[in-house]
C-alpha cells in the first residue's frame, strides 16, 4: 500500500538557522513526488514537483531533493514569513489520479 | 485570475441536513478534485473528475456525491450529514490528470452537530 511519512512533526528554527523535513514514501512505480506549503485556514500551495531519483528544484529558501526511498525539503537561513505547514504527496503508477498525502510537519521560525 | 474557488467558507450542518459545496477554477482545467483534511489524517479524496462528463470515487466516498456541472464547475453534495463529516474541504484542479501538481481552494469549514 502507498504511504507517506513526514518528520519532524513540528520543527521550531531561529531566524536564520537552516534545516531540512523530510518525507519517507513507499509507493509502487513513482510517477511525480509533490511540496506544498499550507498557511493556518488556507488551501495547499503548490511548490516543486519531483519525477526521479536524483532530481532537484529550487525556490528562493526552499530546495526539494529526491532519492528512491525519501524526499527532503531543505530550508535555508529561514525568516518568519517561512513559518507553515509543509506537506508532502506523492502520485504511484497504479492510481493515476489519486495523490497520497503525509501529515505535513509545521515549522515555526522565530524572529 | 482567481484560480480555485469555493463557497461557502464556513458552514454548520445539524445531523440529516443537506448541501452543497461549490467550486470553480479559471485555469481551463481538465481535472478536478475533491479532498477532505482531518487532524492526523492528512488530505484524502473524496472524489474526482478526469474530464467534464466524467468523475470517479477517491478514497473516501461514502455518505457524498458530486457533480461536474462543466468544465469549470464541480459541486460536492452532502445527503443527510452526518458528525464524521466534520472537516474542512479543499477542491482542487489539474491541467489533465497523471503526475501533475494541483492547485487547491482556500477550502470550506463543516461542522455537523
């Protein structure tokens, strides 16, 4: 069965202190891993998409990295405004319309 | 460019009470979603559309139906609510369906009592 992990749960970070969340997946054949990030009453917000091992995408703080078996999203020198909900979803070979998502991990960056 | 939108925001449902959660998207979308968020659950689909005149259950269909009105439009119909349908609904679209990123709604809060 398909699943996806993230850890941390929840991660504070100072101003300026880099680290990375990572996503665990077991999927058969994967055909796209996604990020998102999801402010406090809003929907999901569209930010890399990953195809294959090896691959990764860039986005001002935010870098998103993929192996076989996990996804990190690496985050550096964060500010406040980066403070969110980062979820993380992946799409298998054998549901092509259906995304499993993990349960996200909250980061709070503290000025 | 208002991408995905849905009504109402908020709403309060006593248990057997019916309606509808509207949606719509401007970005000339194919495929469209529906998605439920539940503490510790993550998203899960309800419903989706492939293409207008076509949809399809997700993982959690029961107690709901859809409709894909157009290509713009995609409702979501609770019959007779009940308290497990307490959470909040996201839609979302998708230039076609297959590994492409989708974009979601600002999402409807539903409390059943």
């Amino acid at each position: 069965e398909d699943q996806v992990t993230q850890s941390p749960e929840a991660l504070r970070l100072q101003e300026g202190e880099s680290s990375s969340l990572n996503c665990s997946y077991t999927v058969s054949g994967l055909r796209g891993l996604f990020w998102y990030r999801q402010d406090p009453g809003k929907g999901p917000e569209f930010l890399f998409t990953l195809y294959s091992a090896g691959e990764e995408k860039e986005k001002e703080r935010l870098k998103a990295t993929l192996t076989k078996k996990e996804s990190f999203l690496h985050i550096t020198a964060p500010k406040p405004e980066d403070s969110a909900t980062y979820l993380c979803a992946v799409q298998g070979a054998g549901a092509t319309n259906k995304l499993i998502f993990g349960t996200g991990t909250l980061l709070a960056v503290q000025p | 460019n208002a991408g995905v939108t849905q009504t109402p925001k908020f709403q309060v449902l006593k248990t057997g009470q019916s309606m509808t959660l509207q949606c719509a998207q401007d970005m000339n979308h194919n495929s469209m979603y529906w998605y439920r968020q539940d503490p510790g659950m993550g998203l899960r689909l309800i419903y989706y559309s492939a293409s207008e005149g076509t949809t399809d259950k997700g993982e959690v269909p029961n107690g709901y139906n859809v409709s894909r009105l157009n290509k713009r439009e995609f409702s979501l119909r609770l019959e007779s609510a009940a308290p497990s349908q307490t959470s909040v609904y996201f839609c979302a679209s998708s230039a076609i369906t297959g590994a492409y990123e989708q974009y979601f709604g600002p999402g409807t809060r539903l409390t059943v009592t």
